[in-house]
C-alpha cells in the first residue's frame, strides 16, 4: 500500500476510534487527562528513539507508568485528578525537551513527535491502532451499560453494590492506549484533537446519547480524511491542517446547535447529555 493509503487508513481507524474513545473522553470529562496524557508521553518516544527501538512501544509504557503516577497524586488529601493531570504534564513535557535539546542528534525530528507525521505512518502503526480499536470496541461492548451507569450516576452505581475501580481501569485502559496510537498520525500535541473534537460536536448534534458515538465516528473519519486532502491540496503540514479540520467540526456543530435550540418544538430533554435523554436512551 502507498504511503498516501496508509495514511488514510490510519486516519479511518484514528476516526473510528473517536466514536469510542472520544465519547468516553467527553462524557466522563476527561480531556484534560488526555491532554495531559498525551503531552507528557512526549518522553518515552525521545527515550526509545535514542535508544534505536520502536517510539510506540515507548510511549506506551511511559502512558501507563503516568497514569500510575495521576493516580497515586490525586490521592493525596486536597489533590484532584485535574491537579494530578497538570503536574504530569508538566513533568513529562518537561523532561522530553529537555532530553531532545541534550541530544541534537536524535534519530527521529523532535517535531514528528509533537505534532505527528500521518504521511509517515508505517503499517505497524495502523496494526497498533486498528488493534486499539478492536479492544476498545470490545471493552465497551462488555462493560457499556456500567460505564455508562457510573458515568451518569456515580452515586446510584455505589448505591447497586458496583465497584468503580474495575469501570476506571477500563475506561482509562482505553483512553491511554487511544491517545498513545493516535501520536504517530498527529503526534503528542495534536494527539488528541481528533479524538476529542469529534465527540464533543457528536454530543452537540445528537438527538440522544445512542447517536453520540456513531456521529462522532464519522465525523472524526470526514475531518481526518479533509485534514490529509488539504494538506495535499496546499501543500501543508498534515498534522496541523487535521487538528484544524477537527476544530472546523466542532465550530460548525456549536452554531448549529444554537440554531436548533433557537426552533420553535425543539425539547430539550431529548438533547444528546441531557438527564432524560441519559436515562431513557432517547426512546
């Protein structure tokens, strides 16, 4: 397959994975941790880069021992996640530039990492994400009705005599493993846009919760897919002009939003997030 294709392909799977990821990120207010996350993994990639071996593989384990570390921090009494996820980022962040600028040699551009090649992509990279994706949808096929229970209703989830812990680890296993594939198509900066912007218009569109993830799925793969034909079209950098297309998205999806509300009929308790729409499923 071409380059072109395998980008391509890796921006349907990266799409698709909106639909999921990106709909756990939104509903459960985890953007910040995924942009943190995102961020601070910027480390394991330099690591493993200078070391000669494979950046996913590096920033995949250097996810998991952050979010070990966002865990261990928001336990401290008058710490929360938000400042868990703050404090990793900045440690990550951190210790990435400062391992790139000691060494100027680095066998990968310290820019392919930040902001991502989805030209460059190889086809381990789309067998990572197309795995991912896989995973992922079968995580939410066994364990939808509870994270979606614990989501809404966190207290009536205790209140059953559910455990939240094994609902966290899913969710997060998920979001992790997500925004570590999505680096080497838009890399640790961008990483995130077109996972989360997608779901975030998907909410503001959705005549309820059950459209969310199908909507956001095919706008992220339409926003992906425009991102790589601009960049082809004017000749500029592929990462950017998807983060741009992704932000075009959710712009487009707020002020038709505004517009809808704005329609006489239009009942707010079937908006996609709303109590009743959460409860009933829309029906």
């Amino acid at each position: 397959m071409s380059y072109l294709g395998l980008a391509a392909l890796e921006l349907v799977l990266l799409g698709l994975l909106a639909g999921v990821a990106g709909t756990l990120i939104v509903f459960r207010g985890r953007s910040f941790f995924a942009v943190a996350l995102s961020h601070a993994t910027f480390p394991g990639g330099v690591i493993f880069a200078l070391a000669g071996w494979n950046l996913l593989i590096g920033q995949a384990l250097f996810a998991a021992l952050l979010v070990l570390l966002m865990g261990l921090l928001s336990r401290i009494p008058g710490q929360g996640g938000q400042v868990s996820s703050g404090i990793v980022l900045s440690l990550g962040f951190a210790l990435g530039a400062l391992l790139s600028s000691a060494n100027p040699g680095l066998g990968v551009p310290v820019d392919a990492l930040l902001v991502g090649s989805p030209l460059g992509v190889s086809g381990s990279d789309v067998a990572a994400t197309a795995a991912v994706l896989v995973l992922s949808l079968g995580a939410v096929a066994l364990f939808g009705r509870r994270i979606l229970f614990h989501t809404f209703d966190p207290a009536g989830f205790t209140a059953a005599g559910f455990r939240s812990g094994p609902v966290e680890l899913v969710v997060v296993a998920v979001i992790a493993a997500s925004v570590v594939v999505a680096m080497p198509a838009v890399g640790a900066i961008l990483g995130v846009a077109i996972l989360i912007a997608p779901a975030a218009a998907a909410r503001l569109l959705a005549p309820t919760i059950a459209w969310v993830p199908p909507i956001a799925a095919l706008l992220g793969v339409g926003s992906g897919l425009a991102g790589l034909w601009a960049s082809r079209a004017f000749d500029i950098a592929a990462g950017g002009a998807i983060g741009l297309a992704a932000t075009a998205v959710y712009v487009v999806a707020l002020g038709v939003s505004v517009l809808v509300k704005k329609l006489p009929g239009v009942s707010a308790s079937v908006r996609a997030g709303s109590p009743a729409a959460v409860i009933t499923g829309g029906e």
